[in-house]
C-alpha cells in the first residue's frame, strides 16, 4: 500500500515546473533533486513567517535537517508542472518537524511524501534554542 | 570596460527566483548554476516555438551546445529575483546562436551576458538538417 | 541518541573527497548532496556485480528507489574526504534494501547513516522479477 | 576546425569518473556539470600551491570568475573515466587566465576546451591585490 497525500493538508503551497537539467538519462527527475524541492519550499515558507535562512547563516545561527523520510510514489517527468506542500509540526523547544508533499499539475497525483525533522543549534552544534522555531509556530 | 546588456534586446524572458541550495559558501549563486538558468530559459524558448527538447531526445535528434561565452558582471545573492532573455540568430541551416543576457529584478543590474552557439546533429554527431532550427526561425 | 555506524558492516566503500561547489552557503555539504554521494556508490557498487544502470536504462528495465530515510549526524566540510559504504538485503523477488553510511576520513567520523528500498519495475512502472536483484545476490 | 588539445600543455591534471546523476537524459554529462569538473580542478590546483578557496572565503578575500570560454568537443556518457588539466596565465596582478581541458580516458579523447578568467576582488567588489595571484605565480 503506498503512502497517500491529502492536497489539502498542507499550511504553504509552492507550484514548480521540472527543468530539463533535472532529469535524468531515464528521462525522468533524479532522486536527490526532489531534496532540492523540498528545501526551497521549506525556505520560502519559512521567510514568509519572518525566518530567513540567509539571514540565519550571517548571524551563526545554524537550522538543521537531522533526519528525512522520503517516499517515491510517482516520477517527474521533463516539462511537468507540480508542486510542493508543507506543514511543520513542533516537536520540543529546538525541534520541529515538516511534513511534505509533492504532488503533479494538474491531477494532483501523488509524487513524493516526506518527512523531514529540523533542528536549531547552537554554535558549537549542539541543539539551543534560538528563537527561530519559536517564529515558525508564533 | 564591462559588457553592457540592452534589457529590450531580447526575444523572450523568463523570471527566476534564486534558490537557497543554488548558492555556494560565498552566499552567491555558484557559476555553474547560471549555465543552469541559460538552458532551462532557452528550452521554454524553443518549446514556445514548438522544439520539445525532451521529444527530440526521445526521436534520436541532437541539438547541442557546441560552444559557449559568459561574462560574469555581477553576482546573485540568496532571495534576490532575476530574469533570463534570449534571442536567437541563424548563423548557417545548421548552427544558431542564441545571444542570452541575465537581469537582477526590480533594478535590471545585468548579472551575466553570455553567447551559445548550437548544433543540430545526426544520430553520427555530426553537423545535419534536422528541421529543428527551422522550426525557430520561421 | 545517535544512530551508529559499524565502519566494518559494510561490503563495499568508495572514497570520495567534497567539492567547493557541493558546499552551500553554510561552508557545508548541502543535503541534497549526500544523496548524490550514495546514488553514486550504489551505483559502482552494482556494477562490480554486473548490473549498470546505464545499459539497464537502455533496455528500458528499471530499478527506482522507493523510499529512503537518511539520519544526518554530522556535516562535511570542504577540503575533507570520506568515504561511502553499501551492503545490500534482499526482501523479496523484486525489492532490495541498502544499508549505507558515509564517514569521514581519517577519523571515521560517522556523517550520515542511510536506509534506501529499491525495486525492479516492468515497463508500466510495477513491480516486476527481472533479473537484476537476482545478479545483486549470486 | 575544431580546437585542438595538446594533452602535454597543462601543469596539473586531476582524474575524474562520470557519475549517473550528472547525466541528463541523452545520457550523456549536462553542459553546465562541465562546469563544475572545471572549477573543482582549478581549487585542488591552486591548493596544491597554498591557495585554500574555502579559507580565502572566510577571510573575506574574493577570486572570482569574470569569463569563460567553453569549447564543447565530445560528450562524455555515464560510466566513461577522463581527466581535466589546467595552466595558469599571469594577465596582471590581480587578474589570471586559466587553460583548461578536459580528455577522456584512457584514448585522451579531447573532450572540451576552456579559457577561465579570474581576478582577485577587494570586499567591496573591485579588483585588488590581494597577495592570491602572487601565490599561484611564485
């Protein structure tokens, strides 16, 4: 039984378009350019919520991927429209946890679902909180 | 004397937003991924023109790149929106060469200026009517 | 507590050394990246038992991951080296898990630990006995 | 004509092995992944003469490219081993014009062709002396 996706169950949405350059000779997306979907709209989700990675890494403050789920239901191909959804869900003080989706334009079929766990550091790499996740669920 | 670029120059456009992940240690995106952002612009160029890049592969046709030009102006930061254009010229019934500029937004600051010259090739490699590059000028 | 890593569980490694451009703007590996490190190893790897993906792709046989869960544990930084480890476990006729880990060098560092279910699929994307899980055991 | 490459011309040269996941989907290496094999030889290169790109990164010294110049010759395919070769040109003190050249293995194939400038940039972006260039001349 694969995984399903609820469309409706994401707070942020972003739509993307496959570039020919990330696929592959099977013609279809590579696997560890999905990770870079996932990011980017974590990233803009986060912005949008006044939490800017940039921002972040001036200051020495590090916001870490600790731990990914990934599972791949359906493959991109070249030209595809998609997009990728996002909810974060508070674990503790420096933890948080993002539940992804990508799912395919214009049927909404279910590409990917991620599981992905953040957490906030200190300097020396150690968990801390750093007010940033504090943002995030404010 | 810096190149200059003429943001009316151009055939077509594209908006971009820069991703995080497309950023190197310098905070700037890395010079390889502007090469990124050139052929992604031109393949929606051409399949505005009704050249599928992904169908030619698939039919055993070859359109490469035989030689490219960039200079490097000025450098795209993490969050900040830029456009690509592009405009093509027909050097022989062969070869075009597509005259391509990038454009920091809202201030049009010119990122890069680059020449891309392309092939259409047999199922040899070698130089060969293929139709493709008539599809782009008529 | 942190997933461990037996430097010696594995039966095969590769040795690889980070690129200025897979570090992002962190002066770290991009996580995305790690995933490119593991693909690669599983890649030779498999062709060390007679199965390249490449000619695969050709013959239009396929072999997709699934599903993977990765623990980032620590970030590699540039200029270091590492190396990456696979073994292999068979589930079923068409379904293999690789165990992978990625650890620094010299020290043995471990850096990520890494669970990837691939599985062999018939032209219309089911799951299919092909022939190539059973080269991966023999 | 096609640019020729003398393999005996260049001071340093780095092997290198295609991996899968920098073939696109002709199956063959993405024009801007070149880029990357390029940059990575010209770091270790100027390593080797005590020039540390991701220190002089933290020092907040800049050595930029300002153009490049690629000859495409022959695609490389996925599996296929090569190697890049670079020299160095001294242009003035803070500019350097790097030869590069990538050949596949073992028949020295010539596969691409590369004229790299770089200049040396102060914080605020201008050319300057920055003792860098020295390092790679003396």
């Amino acid at each position: 039984m694969k995984p399903k996706i609820d469309p409706d169950a994401f707070a942020f949405r972003l739509p993307f378009e496959v570039r020919d350059y990330e696929c592959d000779m099977e013609g279809i997306v590579n696997n560890a350019v999905y990770q870079n979907y996932l990011e980017h709209t974590r990233h803009v989700f986060m912005r949008g919520r006044g939490v800017d990675f940039a921002a972040l890494v001036r200051e020495g403050v590090h916001l870490v991927v600790t731990r990914i789920e990934i599972d791949y239901l359906w493959p991109l191909r070249a030209g595809e429209s998609f997009w990728v959804g996002v909810s974060v869900e508070r674990m503790s003080p420096v933890r948080a946890r993002f539940h992804q989706g990508i799912l395919r334009e214009p049927d909404n079929r279910p590409v990917l679902k991620a599981l992905v766990t953040g957490a906030s550091l200190d300097a020396r790499g150690r968990p801390a909180r750093t007010g940033v996740l504090a943002k995030l669920f404010d």
